[in-house]
C-alpha cells in the first residue's frame, strides 16, 4: 500500500506557473483550495508519495525564492 501525503502550498502568483509545471510533469494529484486576490497568492493542496518529494522540494523552492520579502521584515519587527 502507498501513503500519500497531503499538504496545502500557498502559491504566489508569480511562481504559479512554474509550479503548474512541476505538477504536471510528475503527475500529482492537486486541488486549487482558494484564492487571495489581496496577498496574490493561490492555495493548493498537493497529495504525493514518497517519490515525488522531490519535487515537493522544488515546489516549495520556488515559492521560497518568490516570496515577497517585505513579510520577513514584517515578522520581524
């Protein structure tokens, strides 16, 4: 039997496509959970098994390097 992981992604808008990407190339099942028109961003729900965290790790990569930078010094002021 396969466990299969679910996880939600907040996903800026800028790296969607990227993202869309990834998850078409290693075929994971995903789920648009909502979208944030004020912070840009779409949530999606990704279930993955433990041969796809790879690519988890590029998805989560990629909304890491387009994550605005202002809400780090947000946090940490």
């Amino acid at each position: 039997m396969t466990k299969l992981t679910i996880e939600k992604f907040d996903v800026p808008s800028v790296a969607m496509l990227e993202v869309c990407a990834l998850i078409c190339e290693h075929d994971l099942h995903h789920t648009v959970m909502e979208v944030d028109e004020d912070a840009d961003t779409i949530t999606l729900e990704l279930q993955y098994t433990k041969q796809d965290r790879d690519a988890i790790h590029q998805i989560e990569d990629l909304i890491a390097d387009n994550t605005d930078d202002e809400e780090d010094d947000e946090e940490s002021e």
